[in-house]
C-alpha cells in the first residue's frame, strides 16, 4: 500500500475587534440600533413633509430612509444568527448569514425603488406641482447632516468590526447623502419656476437606489461564490520568507471580513522530523495571518522537497488519478 502523506495543520487566530466575538457582535448591534433611531426619524421628517406639501422627491426620498431602517431591522435579526459559534453542521460558522442579510437590503432598495417609480409615472400623468416652504429646505437640511454622520459613522464601525452587514449599509445610507442634496436642488429649481424637477430629481433617486442594490449584490455574489479574498503570490511571499521552507503551491483561501480561511502546501527537508517540520508550519501559519493583518485560520500542508512535490502546482487531472488507482489496484493483488 501506497505510504500516507502527512499533513500539519497549523492554525493562528487574532482576536477580534472589541475583545472577542461576542464583544464584536454586540458592538454590531449597538451600531445598528442606533443606525435604527436615526434612519426612522429622518424618513419619517422627509416622507411626512413630502405628502404634506406633495412633493414626490421628498416622499421618495423618505420612503428610501425608511427602507434603510427596515434593513436595519434585519440586520439586527441576521446578527443575532450570525453571531452563533460554529456547530457540527456548520464548522465554519454563520457568517455567512451577514452576506445573505446584505442581499435583504438590497431587495429592500429594488421595493424602494419600484415605489419611486410607480409614483413618478402617476406624477406624469396628473402633472401636479408640489409646494416648497422654507420649511422644506429645513428638513432636508436636517436629515442632510443626519446621513452625513450615519454614513461615517456605520463606515468606521464597519472597517473596525469587520463586518459585511455594516459595510453595504453605509454604502446605502452613503446614496442617501447624494439624494438629499438632489433633492434640495430640485427645491430649488421649484423654486424658481421649474416644477418639472421634482419628477426629474425623483428618476435620479430611483437611479441611485438601483445603482446602490446593484454594488451590494455584486458583493454578496463574489462573496458567497467564494472569491479568493487575498492575491495567492501574496500568501506565497509570506510563506516562502520563513526559514526552512523550501516551496510552495496549492494556495487557496476564501471568507472575508472578520475571517480569511488559507490552505496551502509547503515543502521541507524531507530529513526533518515531524516536529521540526510542525513548528515550520506553525511559523508559516503565524506569518502568513500576519502578512494579511487581520483573523487567518491557515491550514498547512506538509510535503518532502523533492521534485515530486517542488512543481508549481499539484494538478488532480483524470489520467494522472487513474494511473494511481492502477497502481494501487496492483499493490493490494485486486
């Protein structure tokens, strides 16, 4: 019979952000909650003004605020999921279902979206004009600064914490900096005799919130059809600078935010003992989690250094694994 390979796994976790992951998840929460309060008062100022005075760009832009709070809420929901430590089922954990939610939020958008443009067509065809107030120029300039300090804010904690749920919402609220101030210009121009911007003002918003659902399912797709979040010649670099290693191929890694799965397989003195060779892959596991600067789980493969093992890459390619199957079949007499 054939001899076993060996294989090392060496694993180095950083802990995360906010001391430990129940820190982290609770830090989320926070965020969000208070996300929460802010993205309910500013849709509710926006979208109760805008149907009192009619104007369409104000309702659509209330209406996009407050989908951003009911995103909220599934977040709040998806984080409680998420943050469940790994089980039997589920080895790697549930961080994926922060990917999932952020798929929420974008359907959230596209109903946001589908609502701005029902109203527009009836805008089209009544023409009605809407009435601006200094009153209206105020509340815009309010909840203006509000999203301001939501989109920085949810954007540092984001990046802090890691977290793919925060990220695509602050890409979110950040369209809703870009909408106010659409918005204020179309007050302005009704102002000045053009009710026609208001329609044109709220086709713009519909284009941002698109725009905005179409980046966050583009995100949520690479993430789960597992892209390799860090360059393989990267991981290599890391690798190939601990003394002892000798090659290295076969580098895969997958995850994100918060998280980077590697495995790799390196070459060693095929005289070392097992040992000797362990404590080369913990070194590798600890530079390459260090290379990266953020939570890397490396599992590390150990191989002899000779030509077998030295090529680039260990290819599986249907020939090659039937010539091994007949050559085991040949070992055992079958």
């Amino acid at each position: 019979m054939p001899r076993d390979e060996h294989r090392e796994r060496a694993t180095t976790l950083t802990p995360l952000p906010e001391h430990g992951h129940g820190g982290r998840t609770r830090a989320i929460q926070r965020t969000l909650l208070g996300v929460l309060a802010l993205n309910v008062l500013v849709g509710g100022a926006k979208l109760g003004y805008g149907l009192l005075t009619g104007s369409l760009a104000m309702t659509a832009d209330g209406v996009n605020s407050l989908m951003d709070g009911a995103s909220n809420v599934v977040g709040l929901v998806a984080i409680a999921v998420a943050s469940r430590p790994p089980d039997p089922n589920h080895p790697y954990g549930h961080r994926r279902f922060e990917t999932l939610t952020s798929l929420a939020i974008a359907l959230f958008m596209l109903l946001a979206l589908q609502e701005i443009l029902q109203s527009a067509w009836h805008r089209w065809q009544t023409g009605a004009a809407p009435t601006v107030t200094a009153l209206s120029f105020a509340v815009m300039l309010g909840t203006l600064v509000i999203n301001l300090f939501v989109a920085a804010w949810e954007r540092r904690a984001g990046h802090r914490l890691r977290s793919s749920i925060l990220l695509a919402d602050a890409r979110h609220t950040a369209t809703d900096v870009f909408v106010t101030l659409s918005v204020i210009g179309g007050l302005v121009a009704i102002r000045l005799g053009l009710p026609e911007a208001d329609l044109v003002i709220a086709l713009l918003i519909a284009l941002v919130i698109a725009w905005g659902a179409w980046t966050i399912i583009r995100d949520a797709a690479l993430s789960l059809s597992d892209v390799a979040p860090v360059p393989a010649p990267e991981i290599a670099r890391a690798a190939r600078a601990v003394p002892g290693v000798e090659g290295v191929h076969n580098i895969r890694s997958r995850g994100g935010e918060g998280l980077i799965w590697v495995d790799m397989h390196i070459q060693v003195d095929p005289t070392l003992r097992v040992d000797e060779a362990h404590d080369i892959a913990s070194d590798v596991a600890a530079r390459v989690e260090q290379a990266l600067g953020e939570p890397t789980d490396v599992t590390v493969h150990v191989e002899p250094a000779n030509p077998r093992h030295l090529r680039p890459t260990r290819g599986y390619q249907p020939d090659e694994l039937a010539r091994v199957h007949q050559q085991r079949d040949r070992a055992t007499g079958s």
